[in-house]
C-alpha cells in the first residue's frame, strides 16, 4: 500500500512540474478591460501570446506581459534542466476576477453626489507544457 502512495504522489509531482503559474493581485485595471486582453492569449503558446501582448494598445496588456514572463520563470525555476523552446509552453488557463472596488463621490447637480467605484482585479495565469521532457 505504501509504494502505491509513492507512485501516486510522485506521478502528481510530475505533472505539477509541468505547470506554472503566477498571479497579479490588485491591478488597479477594471476587470472587463482586463478580460477583453485575457481573451485575446487564452490557448495561444507563449511565445505569441508575448507578440500579441507586446503590440496591443491596450493599457491592461502590458500588466498581463509582465505577469506571462513572470509564470515563464516560474516554470523555468521549477525545471532547471528543461529546455523553454523544447517544452512547448502555452497558457493553459487565464482567469481574471474581480478585486477590491474604492468608492469614491462625486458632486453631481442640485447638490446631489454620484458614486464612483475605481475597480480592481485579480488575475492569476497557467502555463502548461505541451512536451513532457521528464524521462521515466
């Protein structure tokens, strides 16, 4: 029964070395803006989830390239040994949700106020290999 245990634990081990991921808490950038970029590199390998990141308008776009480089390295430091062009990564799963909201007022006619919610997000990024380069 033990050995089994062992198997099973070192068989999760290998396929947790085969993701990465990396998360941006707070990004002061409303959610739906964030989705619209998200949307665009979802499924895409990273190498051109970079390009499409890299020549995007878009203000959320850049904070996502970051946040893809960082998962990059994230998975380069779980593989030392593997090789990046070799492993074929992609991102396997983007999400974005929705973060802290700051309320603010603003003076509105005949002595209202009006309510301004400045939005957050949370986004967290998974990368996963296509090539397994463990050898069993």
């Amino acid at each position: 029964m033990g050995s089994r245990k062992k198997q099973m634990a070192d068989a999760i081990k290998a396929g947790k070395k085969q993701i990465a991921f990396a998360k941006l808490n707070n990004c002061p950038t409303s959610p739906r803006k964030m989705r619209l970029v998200a949307d665009l590199v979802r499924g895409e390998k990273v190498e051109k989830a970079l390009n499409v990141l890299r020549f995007s308008s878009k203000e959320a776009s850049r904070r996502l390239e970051k946040l893809v480089l960082s998962a990059v390295a994230n998975w380069q430091s779980k593989n030392e040994d593997a090789n990046i062009e070799e492993a074929d990564l992609f991102v396997k799963e983007i999400t974005v949700d929705g973060g802290s909201m700051l309320k603010r007022l603003r003076p509105a006619p005949q002595g209202r106020a009006h309510r301004i919610r400045k939005r957050s997000n949370h986004v967290t990024v998974v990368l996963g290999a296509k090539n397994n380069t463990q050898s069993n």
